[in-house]
C-alpha cells in the first residue's frame, strides 16, 4: 500500500501516476491491436466497422468506469483517514454495485444493440460487422466492470503497480489470442471482440488472486456481506454521477458518430485513425487526472489541504505541457500515425486524417486542464460538478457537430471534440477555483 500524504506532492503523484500511465499504455495497445490487425487483414471496411463502435462503447462501458472509480473516492477518503473498518464496508459496497450494474448493463446492451446501431445510422455495409464486434463486447461486460472496479479499489490504497501488472498479462494475452481468433478460427471482427473479452476475464482472475494473498484491508467473510443505507448513499452519490458524466459525454460522442457516419465509409475511416491517436495523446492527461483525484481524496480525508493544492499546480502544468508537445509531434509526423491503423490508406483518408490532427490538436492545451481539474473536484468527493460539466460537453459537441455537418462537412464536425472541451472547462474553472480559495482557508468543503 502507498499513503500518499506523505512526501514530496509531484514526486508522489507521478510514482503514482507512472504505473498508471503504462498501464493504460498496454490497455491502448490490445485496443490497437484490435484496430491493427483487423485493418491490416480483414481491410477498410472491416476496420470502419470496429472503429465505428467506439462512441456506443464509451457510452456503455464509460459508464461501469466512471461509476467504478467514484465508488472508489470513498475508499481512498477513508484509507487517508485511516478508517479500516470503513475501508472494507466501502469495498463490499463497491461489489454489490459492480454486481448489479453490470448485469443490468449487458442485457440492456445486448437486447437494444442492433435498434440503436440502426438509429446511428451505421451505414449497411458495415452493421453487420459492428453488430458482432459488440455482441462479444457487450457478451463480456461481467469482466469488465469488475476489472475497473478491482482495479479502482487497489489503486484507492495507493497501489497503482499491480494494475499495471494485471493490464500487461491482459495485453499480451489479448494480441495472441486477436490472431488466433481472426487468422487461424476465422472469426473476422466477433473474435477481436472476443479476444479482448478473454484477455480482461484474465486480468479479473489475477486480482482476485492479488487481493486474496496481499490486501488484507479487502477481506470479507459472510458477515462482512451486510449493506446498509448510509453506505449505499454514500457511494451512490459519488458513484452515480461519475458514471452518468461518462454516459452524458459519450452521447455527445454518439451524436458526433452520427455525423460522421453520414459522411461515408472514408470519413468513418479518417475518423477511425483520428480516434486511437486521440487516446494516445490522452494517456499522460488521463492517468495524471486519476493521480490527482485519489492524492486529493487520501489527503483531502488527512486534512492536508495545502499539499493538495501544491500538487494540484504542478500537475495541471505538467499535463500543459504534454498536450503542446503531442500536438506538434501528432501534426507534423501525421502520415505516420495515420500509417499504423490503415496501411494502404487511400489519399482522401489521410487528408481527412490531417484536417481532424490540425483542428483537435490545437486545442489538446483545453483538454489537458479538463481532465486535472475533473478529477480534482472529484478526489474531494464533489459529483455534482462534473456531471454538470459533462453536459456542457454534450451541449456543446452535440450542437457543433450537427450545424458543422450542415454548414462546413468533415470540418464542422472535427471542431465538435474542441467544443466540448470548453464547455466543460467554463463549468470546471471556476468551481475549481472556488475550491482552492476555500482550501487555501484552512475550510471543509
């Protein structure tokens, strides 16, 4: 276990953060070689197909994550309290919810899947093919959910090692299996789903294991299997609303799929490619903004207000200043990273490519103050606030997709992303610095 209200604030974060980091780095690497393989074996249709299932995913699965890590707030306030007892109540009220949700989210996804795919008007000859990469997607959310919620717990503790280790088992398993399926069994895009399925069941096994054998603060007996209301409240509050934030934004980024898909097979393709390398630009923000959220809860519950700000500045210039550095390397090496999903990319792709690194890139300066400053406000167990700032994403991708599509084609709704940001951060800014002033006066929030 790691107590993070100890040491140096920036030197914590980013021993905290670093395991992260490599840990979604293998998470993105078995979701590429998902898109690399199909694209380099079963083609551009085959590849438009997958990479056009990547905002009902987000819509599906963001929701378990978003959920997951709020339940885990709760657990890293209390491990800064040191509060044990507390800690294991929060950990089995995690499991129930991770229980539920998760059942009622893959029968909701697999009974309504083909309606809405057909709502999102998925063009025809690609439906068929996302309808199956999702059927084992959806098939196997069980795994997923509890590998986000296991992972979140262990990560409340100030472990972020052992999920990293989990995500690496997973990845390789992942890519092997990803060749036997679609190469050797046939399976086409059914057995990269599939493949990430059994890579994640994999990971879930190795946790379980983990904790047996080295959390002793996890261990529950029969009598520990008791739920209570304020506990259930409690995490419902924090869980809840950062899971429907993940939920609001992604239908934002359904919207935006659907635009798309109206502009053809190349648009979805270009779009495809921009996607990956938007969650490859992403990776330091994102796991620097899971740092800063669990620092500020474990402190936030010590009462060490001054050390969460201090860690709160440096890490909001550290993501600055990745996010200008990836946008330069993104525009001008674009062929490259275009390259690595679609290797025989024909001209209109890789220009439609181009237009989305130019536009999104620009702004990933916004993007990279949402994600610290989302995660500050949550770490000090305030849900309202980003819900609220997920619907200034969906205002505003929403509308900017829809009149960009009308008035400016491939254009308007690449500047869809950009817009979201900002409505996001015209909410985030100033709670944010509400919450510092008070923090700066020695206040509870």
């Amino acid at each position: 276990m790691n107590d993070l209200t100890k040491g140096k604030p920036i030197s914590v974060i980013l021993r905290f953060a670093l395991p992260l980091l490599l840990g979604s780095f293998f998470q993105l690497a078995y979701n590429f070689a998902d898109s690399m393989i199909v694209g380099h074996t079963l083609g551009k249709t085959a590849f438009a197909s997958v990479g056009s299932t990547a905002s009902l995913v987000f819509l599906i699965i963001g929701f378990a994550q978003g959920l997951t890590n709020g339940l885990a707030i709760v657990a890293a306030q209390r491990f800064g309290a040191e509060d044990l007892e507390g800690l294991k109540k929060s950990f089995v009220h995690g499991l129930f919810y991770a229980a539920a949700i998760s059942l009622v989210l893959t029968i909701l996804s697999l009974v309504f899947l083909r309606p809405i795919l057909e709502i999102m008007q998925t063009p025809p000859a690609i439906i068929d093919h996302s309808q199956a990469f999702l059927t084992a997607m959806f098939g196997g959310l069980t795994f997923t959910v509890f590998y986000n919620y296991l992972s979140s717990a262990i990560r409340s503790l100030g472990n972020s090692v052992t999920p990293l280790i989990a995500l690496v088992i997973a990845c390789f398993i992942n890519i092997g299996l990803d060749f036997f399926f679609i190469l050797t069994m046939g399976w086409g895009v059914f057995g990269a789903g599939f493949a990430t399925i059994t890579a994640q069941a994999f990971s879930v096994l190795y946790l379980v294991v983990y904790i047996h054998r080295k959390v002793p603060h996890y261990h529950i007996s029969w009598a520990d299997l008791r739920l209570d209301k304020e506990n259930l409240k409690k995490h419902a509050q924090l869980g809840f609303p950062m899971g429907f934030q993940a939920s609001i934004i992604a239908i934002g980024a359904l919207t935006f799929q659907v635009m798309i898909n109206q502009l053809g097979t190349d648009a979805i393709a270009a779009q495809s490619i921009a996607l990956r390398t938007d969650q490859l630009a992403m990776l330091p923000m994102v796991n620097l903004g899971l740092a800063i959220a669990t620092f500020t809860a474990q402190n936030y519950g010590a009462k060490l207000y001054d050390r969460i700000l201090e860690g709160l500045k440096k890490t909001l210039l550290l993501s600055l200043a990745w996010s200008v550095v990836f946008a330069v390397l993104l525009i001008l090496g674009n062929r490259f990273f275009s390259g690595l999903f679609l290797a025989n990319a024909n001209q209109e792709v890789l220009d439609l490519a181009l237009i989305y690194y130019v536009i999104n890139g620009s702004c990933y300066w916004i993007v990279a103050a949402l994600f610290v400053l989302r995660s500050f406000i949550q770490g000090l167990g305030k849900g309202f606030i980003p819900t609220l700032a997920g619907f200034g994403e969906l205002i505003m991708r929403a509308s900017v997709a829809i009149l960009g599509m009308m008035y400016f084609g491939f254009y308007g709704v690449a500047a869809a992303n950009p817009a979201a940001w900002i409505g996001s951060v015209l909410v985030l800014i100033p709670s944010s610095i509400i919450f510092t002033n008070k923090l700066k006066n020695g206040e509870d929030i």
